[in-house]
C-alpha cells in the first residue's frame, strides 16, 4: 500500500466541546471553572497515554477497560479538559475542569464531528449493516457509482477508499476520530458520497450518533457477535436501530426479503424496499426480484425488476447470496442517481477483494478464498461452489480466537456435511490456544477421525492445494482479504491468496 498522508488530528477548543455537548443534549453537568474554560485548542484522545499538555480527555466505559480509571493519569500528563461520565474519578486536588456527560460515547462521536468541521453535513451518505454481505454490498455501490461517474468514499472490513487513496482500518466501522477524519478527507477532495458498513457494535457504541443517512440496507441476519451481545434479540436489536434512527427526508431502506424475523411496520421513516432471488409468485409491491439469465465462473447474466422497471447486464459475481448484496447497492446507487442506472458500465465492476476471489493457475485446480466466517456464510459459499466442481470439493477454515465459541462447532459440522474434505486449521487465534479453538470445531463432527486438523494455515493451505486434482475445488474460508494473522504474542504477514497463488505454482 502508497504511503498517504496522515490524517488530520481531532483538535478542538474546550469552548467548542462545551457548546457541542449541550447543542447535542449530552451535558449534564459541569465544574465552577468550566465557565472560564480556555480557547487553545488540544488534540481530544481517549487514551491516556498518549495526552499531552493541552489535550482533552474523554473517558468512556470500554468493553474491556473503563476510561474513568486511567483519568488520573491524564491529569498528571496534562489534560486541559476532562470528559467523563462519573467526575468523582478525577482527582480531589487537581485542578482541571470538567464536563459531565450521560453518554461519553456519543459525546465522542459528536466532539469528533465538530472538530472535523461536522462533515456529514456535506455529504450523502449510505450505511449497510447485517451479519453477512456489508462488506460486499459497500464495496459493490462504490463501484456502481464509480462506474456512473461519482465519486465515492468506501468504509469497511477492506478499508477506506476514495479515489486512488486506499487505508487500513482497525475496525469494521472506524472509532469516531479516524471516522470523522476521513469524511473530512472526502469533503476536502470533492467526493460527494460515502458508504459505510454499520456494524452492531458500532450502533450500539453509538459510533454514527451524529450521521443521518440517505439510504440504509440490511443484507443478512444469523448468529454471530454472542459474545459481545446478550443473545439474538440484543443482537437483532442493535441491527434494526440502523432503521428506527433519525435519517434525512425521502431515505430509502433496503432490505433482504430473506431476513428471519419481520421489520417492523411501524418506527422508520422513508421508503422500504425488499429485494429476493426470483420466484414463481406474483410480483410484491415495493420487492426487487433478481432472475438469473447465466452464471459460471466468470460472472453472472442477470436481470433486476422492480414494477415496471427492470435492466439486464453481466456482474462479476457468480453466488445466489453475492447478487443479492449486488441488488441492495443497485437500489441504492439507483436513489444516489435519481433514477435507474444503465448496465453498460456492469463490465467494469471490479470484484470484491477476498469475496469468492479465484486464485488462478492453467491447470491447476479451482481455488478459491472467501471471508466466510460465520454458519451462515460458510454454508452459502459452499453452496454456491458445489456446483462449479467437478470433483472434490475441500474446505480449509478455522476459527478466530477471543470470539464467539458457540459458532465453532456449528461451523465443524456443516463443513463435514457440505464438503467432500475438510481441513481444519487455524484463523486469527489471539489469545487462545490454536489447538482448542481446532478441537471445539471439530467437536460436533460424527466423523472427528476424517477431518484433518491442520495448526499451522501454511501447511494447510499448501496440503490442500497439493493433494487436489484439476477437478477439484479448494475452499480457503475465513480470512478472506485478509493480511495478517494475529497471534497473543504477535501478529504476522499472512495473506491466504499469495500463500495460494505460491502453492499452485508447484502443482503439477
């Protein structure tokens, strides 16, 4: 990746915070000296290591640490201003002013608006949430809308874009001074429209609290995140209150027709429609209907029909589940252009990196690496490529570390059931032992003594490949674009399509 720019800090006054937090009802209360706060302006961080003289500090209550513990540090380091939920976690004697807020992490995320110059306000901006397809839908509208001639800034699992620039993110949706830097950044290039993935960790940090949407899609709903929701229903919940949110005038909601569970009638504001595969039922008023005219390896014919309107063209993407995400980004790059936009640009869509992505060598066998990791997805991508092998097919997966456990087996049991060879092998293990996040996988298995357990992803990637014939398909699920693999004491250069495109080279 280009070395870019660094992003401009979150600097503001605590004057303009002041103002902020009561024009967005979040203050409660404040100290005596926070009537003669200071104009010099700091950089507002909510790690207390990094303050320096000046500086703002915002404690909030993280998952894993709470903020108001580490006040004191912030202090001695020189923090002009406090902002917090509890004040009696700063020090009796220091002498530093104070807001209180009810919720600090809303408050950071409209601190981080203002000190960015409040750029939502200048831009259209999309959300798509759900457990699978965000990131392929976002990176699908930037694309539609690039192809129209717009530009765009894409956020996500893949990172930022906007024009040739290209950044990491550290989170799915970027905490809220990295955010609000890159809409600013956008602003600034002239880019008049954002797509973000929402993710429910974000909608229930309160991460987007200043950003209201013009167009919104829910893409999937299954079991994933238990481990940081209370159950589905908490799950569900925070999913849905992308929808139930304030949006901007005439909004468009997007929404899959497969979801489990119904929206509700009532609590969203703006227009609702449903998009589904084509079947053999009178047409839905307000429903999309996708029919498949061809598919193979290569992409897919594919005509969209929503009433009267309709439009045909060839997409890049071959899996049931991929043209459905294709046809939320169409009905919302449709509301971005104002009306339907023509198929002649379709061929220039490029596909969505580590999403089904093909790793190609004449000869050799199909590969294929994709980000499934959740039950859900992995069984979709495996029915999707059944059909495409003509031999065995063979799945290589495991499971990240420090996150929901009750998904392992699941996922060990349905890859037994769908593939003809499975080869279990480590994700991202963090701080688990790579072994007993490989046994629980496989611990719902009827046939433990068939599947291959495999530590290291190298070697299993590499046994796959080179025990597969040109008939055979290999799955690699799990990481998908995916650059590094994190272990507790490291984290290393790993990306699952070079170590494939190396393997292929020594097949026969």
């Amino acid at each position: 990746m280009d070395m870019k720019p660094p992003l401009a800090s979150c600097r503001l006054t605590p004057l303009q915070a002041q103002a902020t937090l009561q024009a967005s009802q979040l203050l409660l209360a404040q100290s005596p000296s926070a009537t003669n706060l200071a104009s010099l302006s700091g950089v507002l961080t909510t790690d207390s290591r990094l303050v320096r003289p000046g500086d703002l500090f915002l404690a909030y209550r993280g998952v894993h640490a709470d903020g108001h513990e580490h006040v004191a540090m912030a202090v001695r380091l020189g923090a002009q201003l406090i902002i917090c939920e509890d004040p009696k976690s700063i020090p009796p004697d220091a002498n530093v002013p104070w807001l209180m807020v009810g919720d600090a992490r809303a408050a950071w995320a409209y601190l981080a608006a203002a000190a960015f110059g409040n750029p939502q306000q200048k831009l259209r901006l999309f959300g798509i949430t759900g457990t699978n397809g965000k990131t392929s839908t976002v990176w699908m509208l930037g694309e539609l809308l690039r192809a129209a001639g717009y530009g765009c800034l894409t956020l996500g699992t893949l990172g930022a874009f906007f024009g040739s620039e290209e950044w990491p993110l550290r989170h799915t949706t970027p905490d809220p001074d990295v955010l609000f830097a890159h809409l600013a950044r956008a602003v600034a290039l002239g880019v008049p429209f954002a797509a973000m993935e929402v993710s429910s960790h974000a909608l229930c940090q309160s991460k987007v609290a200043p950003l209201t949407f013009e167009g919104t899609a829910f893409t999937s709903f299954s079991r994933d995140h238990l481990d940081f929701h209370q159950d589905l229903d908490a799950y569900w919940l925070a999913k849905l209150s992308l929808f139930t949110r304030p949006h901007e005038a005439n909004a468009r909601h997007v929404i899959a027709a497969s979801l489990p569970r119904p929206i509700p009638a009532t609590g969203i504001s703006g227009e609702i429609l449903t998009y589904r595969e084509h079947q053999d039922i009178a047409a839905i008023p307000g429903e999309l209907q996708i029919k498949i005219q061809a598919m193979d390896a290569t992409g897919t014919t594919l005509t969209l029909v929503l009433g009267s309107q309709q439009v045909t063209g060839k997409v890049p993407y071959f899996a049931s589940h991929a043209l459905q995400n294709f046809a939320a980004a169409y009905l919302l790059a449709a509301k971005a252009h104002g009306q339907w936009l023509p198929s002649t640009a379709w061929s220039t869509l490029r596909p969505v990196p580590g999403r089904l992505e093909q790793v190609h060598k004449p000869g050799g066998p199909m590969v294929v690496v994709d980000f499934a990791h959740t039950p859900d997805a992995l069984e979709k991508t495996l029915e999707v490529l059944r059909p495409l092998c003509k031999g065995r097919l063979v799945v290589v997966f495991g499971c990240g570390g420090d996150r929901d456990r009750g998904k392992r087996p699941l996922m060990g049991a349905l890859a037994e059931r769908r593939a003809d060879q499975v080869i279990v092998t480590s994700d991202n293990p963090r701080s688990e032992d790579p072994q007993s996040i490989i046994d629980e996988v496989c611990s719902d298995c009827l046939k433990p003594e068939r599947i291959i357990k495999i530590q290291d992803r190298d070697l299993a990637i590499k046994t796959a490949i080179l025990s597969a014939g040109p008939a055979d398909l290999v799955l690699i699920a799990g990481k998908g674009h995916e650059t590094v693999q994190i272990f507790a004491d490291r984290t290393l250069p790993f990306d699952d399509r070079l170590v494939a495109k190396h393997y292929l080279k020594l097949t026969q």
